[in-house]
C-alpha cells in the first residue's frame, strides 16, 4: 500500500520454513509454497530472498525461481567447501547441494548472482581443506563473498575443538579468499556487460539489479524501477565483505 517495489524475506533458517524439524527434514521445507502465495496474492514487483541453507532447496523451488518478481540472486550460507569441515560444523549439506543448486538456477534463470557465506579457520581446517573452498568459490563462481575467520565462543563446541589454527593463518586464508572474491565479482560484471538489466533506484544515486549489481543512477529515479544497460563504469563495488569481523 505504501508504494515499496522490493522486499527481502529474511529470518534464522529461513529456507526451513515450514519443517516441523528445521535441521532433520529438509523435505519438509515449504519456502516455495511462501513464495508462491506472495507472488499470488500481493502484486509486489520485486521478491528478494536472503540467507538460505542449501539442503533446502528442492527442484520445486526452481519451478518458483522461474518467475521473473522473484530476484536471480541466491546467497547462500556455505560456510566451507571442505565436505570435512562441513561435517565437523554439522551445517546439514555438502558441498554437492551447492553444485546442484548453481547448475539448476542457471538453467531457469541463466543471469542468476551467487553470494556466500564462508568461515575459514575452523578448527581443524588444513591447507587441503581451504583450497576445497577456493576451488568451491571459483567453480561457482560467486559474485560476492561475505569472508570471516572464526573464532572461538564460548558455550559452543567448537570452541573446544582440538587444532584451533593460528590467528595469523586464519587471516592469511581469509585475505586470499576476499582477493579471489573481488576477482570473480570484477569477472560477474564483465559477463553482465553490456546486458539491459531492470535496476530499483534507491537514495544516494545508485540502485539494485535484479541480480546483485549496484549501479550509479539519477536521485530522481528513487524508488522507481527501470532498465538499465550494464556498463562497467557504472558499477558500485559492494562492501561489507567481512574484513575486520570474525564468526
């Protein structure tokens, strides 16, 4: 009624909503059933989803994908792509789920962004598990990374996990990962170059692609969607990558 052109569906395990047990039944996930009553039953333009866990996505979802109000920007929370590390943090996927969701996005909505989440340093990880990830990373290709060493918490078991690695090591991994991060992003853009994209006008000049790519526009055009050819002089390099934070 007010007039807003996007939302962000947001939440703790917001891809499990639905299971009566959000961690042991992905099945039961009924994200796509939500999104289908929102496209349904509200004429909102734009459906932005956030934060998802991979193991809940099934090939339902994808049918839903397909709509074009519903944004081609997945950020997942993959947090490793060691299958080790994965079990250790006990994050319920693998870094399968991750592929598949890549090849099955891009098949119904072949401009679709990819951002993460990724914890390097968590105990136990060894040189062969962090390359895992950066293989992970660059398979995929992401277009955005959120990078954060871990640290310890206390009341959680990682923090009393054997091998805790160095804090000099975590940050070295963490830099290289960030590094790799804006290459594939540098990389995304170029792909998009030249495309004609819709882009959602915000305050402060600049606005949203559907798929994740700031761009400089006119005041004027706040709150107002339009197309937008993209051009890389035009682009806005997203921030808050995680430097300086920890998880």
């Amino acid at each position: 009624e007010a007039g807003i052109q996007e939302i962000v569906l947001t939440g703790i395990q917001l891809a499990s909503w639905g299971c009566a047990d959000s961690l042991k039944n992905p099945k039961e996930s009924r994200l796509p059933e939500l999104l289908d009553t929102l496209l349904t039953k509200t004429n909102i333009p734009r459906i932005r989803i956030s934060s998802i866990g991979p193991q809940f996505l099934s090939p339902v979802f994808f049918e839903v994908f397909q709509n074009p109000r519903i944004c081609d920007h997945l950020h997942l929370s993959v947090q490793s792509g060691s299958p080790e590390i994965l079990k250790k943090m006990n994050r319920g996927h693998g870094i399968e789920e991750i592929l598949d969701i890549a090849s099955r996005a891009r098949t119904v909505r072949p401009d679709t962004a990819f951002t993460a989440d990724i914890i390097v340093g968590f105990p136990g990880e060894t040189e062969h598990n962090f390359l895992e990830t950066l293989n992970l990373v660059e398979k995929v290709g992401f277009s955005h990374l959120h990078v954060f060493p871990f640290s310890p918490r206390a009341g959680t078991g990682a923090a009393n996990f054997p091998h805790q690695i160095a804090s000099e090591t975590k940050k070295q991994r963490a830099s290289f990962l960030r590094e790799t991060g804006k290459h594939l992003a540098k990389m995304f853009v170029e792909k998009m170059e030249g495309k004609e994209k819709e882009v959602l006008g915000e305050m402060g000049g600049s606005g949203l692609t559907t798929n994740y790519i700031r761009l400089k526009t006119l005041p004027e055009k706040k709150n107002t969607i339009f197309k937008m050819i993209i051009r890389s002089e035009d682009v806005i390099p997203h921030t808050g990558d995680g430097e300086g934070k920890e998880m």
